[in-house]
C-alpha cells in the first residue's frame, strides 16, 4: 500500500484497518452481551474451521499452541505498541478491557510487555 494514501484522517483513507492486535479487546470492551466463551470460540475455534486448519488440542506430550488472555486486563493502545507496519487505525488512544498476554506456538513463544 502506499503510505499517503493511508495517512489520511480514518474515513478517508483507502480501505482496510489494521486489527489483530486490538480484536480480542475490541470484542470483550465493546461488544460486552456476548460470553467470552463465545468470544473465544469465534477467535480460535471458528476461524480455525473456516480455514480448514486443524482444532488444536491440548494434552499431555503435545506441542502448545496456544494464546494467554486475561479478560479484564485494562490497556490503552498507541503508536507505541503498535506491532504493525501500517498505522491505520480508529483505535490508537482507545482504553480496552481484555488482553492478549502472549502466543506460544509450539517451542516459540511470544508475550506483550506492555
């Protein structure tokens, strides 16, 4: 994409809006009548079958792959923490509750220090 045609206010700018990072606290802030249950299962359930990826289950001897989440963590996203490239986002400045703690995928494993 080129950058100028993004770094207009939000309603201008060219289609699409980075989100992954702020998804799972956009959903617990504002959209609070549905269950994180089923907020979970839309994440990493849904998204899963929808793309034909394997279920991921957790037993003894396997390999982790799985998110840490606490569901009433607040944070404030910014420029700061930003973990995309692109900057186009109505949320930069906006207070969640609900975060991602960190990712582990098999022996890699990430965690948000912010």
């Amino acid at each position: 994409l080129e950058e100028e045609l993004k770094k207009k206010e939000f309603v201008y700018a060219d289609g699409g809006a980075i989100g992954l990072q702020t998804c799972f606290g956009a959903l617990m802030t504002f959209a609070p009548k549905i269950s994180l249950s089923k907020i979970v299962n839309a994440l990493a359930i849904n998204a899963r079958r929808i793309l034909n990826i394997p279920i991921q289950e957790i037993g003894v001897g396997d390999t982790a792959n799985l998110t840490l989440f606490d569901p009433d963590a607040e944070w404030v996203y910014n420029e700061a923490i930003n973990k995309s490239v692109s900057k186009n986002t109505p949320f930069f400045g906006q207070t969640f509750t609900g975060k991602v703690i960190g990712v582990i995928n098999g022996k890699n494993a990430h965690f948000n220090n912010y």
